[in-house]
C-alpha cells in the first residue's frame, strides 16, 4: 500500500473541467469566476461579503489592515496555531500577546484572554485572534461580550473549519465565517485544507465597510469609485478641450498603501468546483473521526483525543498520547505519515527574542509535548484508516 499523509486535496474531473474552461476563457486573473467563487462561499459559510485573495496568509494580512493596529497597540493571539495567524499582527507594526489553550478544547482560553487583558492594563490592546483550531469553532459569542466590554476586534482565522459550527448560549446554530461576532474571518484554500485552489485565500465578513476596504487594499489600494476621487476632474481630463463633468473612464486613484493580493479566474473556478463537492467531504470526515474515536477508545497510551464533537470540521484528528516521538517513527516506518500541529507560536525562536520562554504557556506547551495528528482527509478509504488504527493499537 501506498504512503498515507495526514491529509491531502482530491482533484476530480469536474475539477479538471472547470480550470480548463477558464483557461479558454478571456480572463486569466480578475474574471466573473472571482466574484461568484466569492458569492457561492458566502453563502457557504452564511456570510454577507467574500473577498478571494492569493492565500490565507494574505487574508490575515489585509484584516489586520482593515481593522487597524498602530505601532504602539497590542493583540491576543493562540499559540497553538500556524504561525501565520500571528505574524499578520507583526506585518501590521503591531505587537503581539499570548493567551494559553483550553486543554480540552486546545481553542484560545477565554478565562486566559481576560486575565491577559486584566494583567496588561499598561498596554492598548485592540483586537482578539481565535482560531477554529483542528476545525472546532470557538465559542464566538461569548468572545464577542469579552471584546464588546474592552473595544476589540475579533478576527477569526477559520482556515481549518469551512462548514463547522458552534452552538451559541441561546442554543443557536452558527457557521465558522458566518461573521455574526467576528468583525472579519479568513479561510485559505492551500491543498491540505477542506477546498484547494492551489494557493488561495477568502475573507469573509457581515461588516460592507470592511468589505469595500478589503476590495481595495487587495488591489493596491486602488479605487475606481468616481464618488470617492480627491483629485479634481479638470486634474483628471489633462489637456482636454472638451468640457465634461464626469470623470474620464481611464481615471483611478490609489488612495491607500494595498498589494496584489488577486486570486486567478481559474483558481476561482477551482475553488467553486470544489465547493460543490464542500458537504458531502465534511460528512466523510466527520465519518472518519467517528470510526478513529469509537475503535481506538480504548487504546492504552492515548491520553485524550478530537473526539465526536457536534459542528467540527475535523480538518485535524489530534490524539495526545504518551511517547509520542516513538508512535510517530513508529508510524512513518509504516508509510503512514502523522504531523505535529503545532509547535507553540511563543516558542519559535523569532517570538523567544521579544521575550516569550518556556513555562509562560503551560497548556500549549503540555499539549505540544504530546500532540500528533493522524491521517485525516475524505478520500481517505476504509482499508488505509484500519491500517492506521491497527498500526496504533499496534504500537502501544
Ligand atoms: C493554512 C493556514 C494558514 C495560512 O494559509 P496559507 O494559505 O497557507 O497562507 C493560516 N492559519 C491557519 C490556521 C492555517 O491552517
């Protein structure tokens, strides 16, 4: 059999289709497919507006953007993330503060983040960065009363969670991105997430304010919008001897510092073929980690693991197990390949240079030391995931 990885995209020939039809097409890059991926996701995810970028990491970079940081101002992130998810602050001139893990949930721990903001009454914080981690949706609402009380932004990265959910306290059902309490969300399509367009990336928001800046500073900062021009129109018409009130159609002004952050009309039209096939995935993972929770609970040497849990989007399967340098040797000697998800942002060399040590996260770091990820993705089959268990029980 051949090597298993712990997760990988499935490209069908619908896929196929769809990207070659775009290349015959006019538009190789800011084509229609851009805007209806973008509508079809929002309505995925039940969101208002969808804003497609090149990848996650430059979904991050623009919220950060759009909902404002200054040299001087502070935001909380999770360790237990990809680095990503923090570094988009330090794009931003910003600074950077942890709060620790639940150990149970592994999400951002609220009681953590409110002792953060109490112990860090010096320092002007301004925003919140939870992240759906392994596909688990944090409870948003009660972040969203947290912040509402301190005035701060809530970006959610739900790169691990399109289609997950959580139950808010008035028992109401709430999809990851949905933007009903984070001011702005992020998804990336990279291949080991839920829908891969190679690279790509979507903002997702209820807020249309953000919505037109996010469009703008994806473009440069340009805008094309004739309400909105500063400079005059006899500026704009040059040399022109014809009298005319309206702008030229040539006319744009860059009115704020963006970037080329576009996603390609083809790998639009990959990520809404992909989409359409969004559901019946989530239903096969969800599948998967049902069989990995029934058939390896009992398993002597694992200390917890994912579980069933109601509106996860398992895009990870993490169990925490004792030794877990030898299982995952064990287990890439088999040609089954675990990953590690993830080492604690705080304690990658660049944040130990502003001061972060070991000992100041103790459940990130706790859950690092034993934390592996097993295979997880929906073409996985039936026969690759009971080699993975048997190898499992196997080993311990
Ligand atoms: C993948 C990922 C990102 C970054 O996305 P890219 O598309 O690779 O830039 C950010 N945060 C999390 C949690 C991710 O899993």
């Amino acid at each position: 059999m051949k090597a298993i990885p712990y997760g990988r995209q499935e490209i069908t020939e619908g896929d196929i289709l769809a990207v070659t039809e775009a290349l015959q097409s006019d538009f190789l890059t800011q084509g229609p497919r851009i805007l209806t991926f973008e509508q079809e996701f929002a309505n995925y995810v039940d969101a208002k507006y969808a804003v497609a970028v090149s990848n996650g990491t430059a979904a991050l970079h623009l919220s950060v953007l759009a909902l404002g940081i200054e040299k001087d101002e502070y935001v909380i992130c999770t360790p237990i993330t990809f680095a990503a998810s923090v570094n988009c602050v330090q794009y931003c001139g910003g600074n950077v503060l942890f709060a620790d893990i639940d150990p149970v949930t592994y999400l951002m721990d609220i009681e953590s983040v409110n002792k953060v903001i109490k112990s860090n009454k010096d320092k002007k914080i301004v925003g919140i960065i939870p992240v759906d981690f392994a596909g688990r949706v944090p409870q948003l609402d009660e972040f969203r009363a947290l912040a509402d009380e301190h005035d701060l932004w809530i970006l959610e990265d739900a790169c691990h969670a399109p289609g997950g959910s959580f139950l808010s306290l008035s028992k109401h059902k709430h999809k990851a991105g949905c933007g009903n309490f984070a001011d702005l969300a992020i998804f990336s399509f990279h291949p080991v997430k839920h829908i891969a367009t190679g690279e790509g990336g979507m903002i997702t928001t209820n807020n249309e304010q953000l919505y037109r800046q996010l469009l703008e500073l994806r473009t440069h900062g340009i805008t094309r919008d004739a309400a909105k021009f500063e400079n005059s129109i006899e500026f704009a018409n040059g040399n022109s001897t014809k009298e005319s009130s309206d702008f030229p159609m040539w006319y744009m002004e860059m009115q704020n510092l963006g970037y080329n952050y576009r996603l390609t009309d083809f790998q639009a039209a990959l990520g809404s073929s992909q989409l359409l096939r969004a559901d019946e995935n989530l239903k096969r993972r969800i599948q998967i980690a049902e069989r990995y929770t029934n058939e390896l609970a009992n398993c002597k040497g694992i200390i917890q693991s994912s579980g069933t849990i109601e509106g996860h989007a398992y895009h990870l399967y993490v169990l925490e197990v004792e030794d877990r340098r030898g299982l995952y040797d064990y287990l890439r000697s088999e040609q089954i390949f675990a990953q590690i998800h993830y080492i604690p942002v705080h304690l990658m060399p660049f944040y130990k240079n502003q001061g972060w040590k070991e000992g100041d996260l103790p459940n990130a770091e706790t859950y690092y030391s034993r934390c592996i990820s097993i295979p997880m993705f929906p073409s996985m089959s039936d026969e690759e995931q009971s080699l993975v268990i048997t190898k499992i029980l196997n080993y311990y």
